[in-house]
C-alpha cells in the first residue's frame, strides 16, 4: 500500500480522531459478537502506547440520520472498556461544544467513543459542515474503518480533507492480505464463489478469472452457470437475465486457462428449511418441482481436493443455503478444506466469514476480512474512497 500509515507519524500528546467500524450485532443491549472491536484493538493499543488522545467515531446500523436509542454505542463503550481494560469514556453525541470540551480534556492514552455518527444526517452525504465539524476535535486523522472504506461519507472521506490522514493498523492488514492475494498471489491460486446470486459478484467473477487458476462454483449462482451449459435446473435460484453473464465467464476462463469447477451433484429439496426432506441428485437430474440448495458430497469432495493443491485460497460466499442444517455439509467440507490446507487463506463477506465462525474453523484461516462490501469491492479491483482520501507515503 502506497498510503501513510499510524507508524509513519507522531502522535504523543496529539488528539488523534479514529474512524473504526464498530458495527456489530446487537441482542438484547448488548455486543452480540465482538469480531469488529478486537479487530479494532491494535490500532487503539498502538496508540495509547504512543501517548495519543484517542477519540473514536463509527457508525452502527442503518439509523438514516436521525437518533434511533437502540443503536446508541453504550454496549460498544462497556464491550471496548472490557477489552481494553480501562475507562471509556462515551459520548451522546458526535461533534459540538460537549465533545469539543470532552475531546480538549483528554490526557495521554484515554480514549473518548463519539455517538453512532449516523445519527447525523450529514454523513452518508458525506456533508463538509460535518466532516469540517468532527475534524475539530483533532490534528490527526485515522481511518481504521475497513469496512466502511468503500463508503464515501463525512467520517471515512470528508473529515480527511481538514486533518493530516492516515491509515489504521487493520486497513493496513487488510489492504496487505487482499491485495498480495490479488497482486501476487502465490500460485496455484484458488477462489471459491458461491453466495446467492452472480449479479452481486459479476464484477468480481470477471476481474478473479484473469487472475486465477482455478475458480470454484458453488452456491446459487453455480445454477446460472449450469443453466448457460444448458442444464435444467428446476425450481433453484436462475437469473435468466446473467446467463450471458455465466457464459462470458466460462469463455473467459477457457481463453485464460483456468480450470472452472462447476458442481457435479446437489442436493435438493421443496424449500429452504430445516425440518425438510433433501436428497442428492446428479445436476442432470434436478426435479422440475425441487430446488438445488447445498452442492453435493461429490462436488465438495472434489472442490476440497482442489483447495489442498492451492497455494492461496480465496473464498466468498457459501456453497449452499447454510443456516439451514440439511444444506450445510457442502459449504462446511469447504470451510474445512480451507482450514486444513497449508495455502494463504482468505475470507470476504458477511455469511462466508459467519460460516466459518458457525463452523468454528476461524483460528486456522490466515484472514477474515472485518469488510464484506469494501472486499469485494476491492476485488473489483476498485479504489475505495475511503483509501483513496489518506496521504500518499
Ligand atoms: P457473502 O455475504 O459471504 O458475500 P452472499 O451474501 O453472497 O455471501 O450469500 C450468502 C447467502 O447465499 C446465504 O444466505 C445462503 O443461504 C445463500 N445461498 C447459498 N447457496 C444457495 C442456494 N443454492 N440457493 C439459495 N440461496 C443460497
Ligand atoms: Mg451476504
């Protein structure tokens, strides 16, 4: 990465101001699961140890700008002061003359937690009174917020326009391990696809084909693909208008080399659900009345043999619908093949990093992404704006 980072400045004695992403579940009032704070922590530690006054701002859920109670930070203050075993001070709101008075009186190494800044209506407008308004509290800017770096809002972008800016310790680690995955990646070089659907990952599909070499199917898409083969797929998830999609797709990868894995068998059944019955059929054989929900043991055989022989395994998306236990098995023998080989290993997204938790694989994978969004936007191969505002090094 050409951008400065926390290590590249000095920052004893200074009010730092702190983009993390801070958004987690909650349930009950409390931090349901605290992936996203932890990943937060060396950034903070780094700088209490450097003598800084931390002021930290994020966002947590979709409150549209206006003051939504259950998404106050408090839990996020007392989980934060938890783990880092020391007061953190929080705040009901975000800029103005309380935090501005908060903000001035902090002694080295405290750390101040601003209110959920999409509170303001001015933030995902990425409004400059806003930005200009939170820069105040500070001289330093830092953004640690990977997952909110595809985001062009006044806490992530705005707000480096007033303030020396730089990037955070996890989006220095994450932008490392996506982007040697993606630049030079050690070969053989393997992504699994899966999810729902090809037209939230068309992009990503593209830019992976040139770059891999072998690309692994699953998930509903996979039934778009098999559909440009031809196949009758039954009731499963089709996207009739992305056939031409999946068929430009499988050309590339021929033209490109890549060996492109398509399932072999699957397992179907009337609905998506728990209590229902399922069977394996071959994908030549999907009953007109019955949908493809999870690959088959045949097909997850195969993909995890592949996964064993790669140096670098990118994985995205679930191989079938997972929450569901009779749909479970193909993505699982993945997630175990992911964690069991030796390769560089690398999961983005949402539901494929909650798998792999579920699944309680997470301490053998080299890398979770904290950003579901922001990584795949990234392997678009696009620049985050997020990213794109912080000093050059
Ligand atoms: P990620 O968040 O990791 O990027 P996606 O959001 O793209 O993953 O996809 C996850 C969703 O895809 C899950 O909710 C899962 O149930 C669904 N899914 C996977 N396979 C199938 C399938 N065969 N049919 C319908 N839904 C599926
Ligand atoms: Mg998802």
């Amino acid at each position: 990465m050409a951008k400065k980072t926390l290590r590249n400045i000095q920052v004893a004695g200074k009010r730092v101001l702190v983009r993390v992403d801070f958004n987690v579940p909650l349930q009950d009032g409390q931090v349901a699961d605290d992936t996203r704070i932890r990943a937060a922590l060396p950034t903070i530690r780094f700088l209490r140890e450097s003598g800084a006054k931390i002021i930290l701002v994020s966002h947590l859920g979709r409150p549209k700008g206006k003051i939504v109670p259950e998404l106050r930070l408090n839990p996020v203050a007392e989980r934060l002061s938890e783990l880092l075993e020391t007061r953190v001070n929080k705040l009901d709101v975000s800029i103005g003359p309380e935090a501005q008075t908060a903000a001035a009186s902090l002694n080295n190494g405290e750390v101040l937690l601003l209110e959920n800044i999409r509170f303001y209506p001015g933030e995902e407008k990425n409004c400059p009174q806003l930005a200009h308004d939170l820069a105040q509290l500070a001289e330093v800017y830092i953004n640690d917020a990977f997952g909110t770096a595809h985001r062009a809002h006044s806490s992530t972008v705005g707000v480096a326009a007033f303030l020396p800016a730089v990037a955070g310790l996890l989006l220095e680690q994450e932008l490392k391990m996506l982007g040697d995955a993606l630049n030079k990646p050690k070969r053989p070089f393997v992504a699994v696809l899966g999810g729902a659907k090809i037209s939230d990952k068309i992009i990503v599909l593209e830019n992976l084909t040139t770059t891999v070499d072998i690309l692994i199917i699953g998930g509903g898409m996979a039934f778009t693909f098999l559909a440009a083969q031809g196949i009758e797929v039954g009731r499963s998830l089709l996207e009739k208008n992305k056939i031409t999609v999946a068929a430009r797709i499988m050309d590339l990868a021929q033209e490109h080399n890549v060996q492109l894995l398509l399932p072999q068998d699957v397992v179907v059944a009337s609905e998506p659900a728990n209590e229902v019955p399922a069977e394996v059929v071959a994908v030549d054989a999907i009953p007109t009345d019955q949908m493809g929900l999870d690959i088959g043991p045949r097909t997850a055989q195969q993909y995890a043999r592949a996964i064993s022989q790669a140096k670098t395994v990118f994985f995205n998306g679930p191989m079938g619908a997972f929450e569901y236990t009779p749909f479970a098995a193909g993505t699982k023998t993945v997630a175990q093949a992911l964690a069991d080989s030796a390769a560089i290993s690398i999961v983005g997204g949402g539901d494929s990093a909650a798998a792999i938790a579920k699944f309680g694989l997470g301490a053998k994978i080299t890398h979770i992404s904290t950003g579901g969004g922001a990584a795949l936007k990234f392997l678009e191969g696009k620049e985050l704006p997020g990213l794109a505002a912080l000093e050059d090094e």
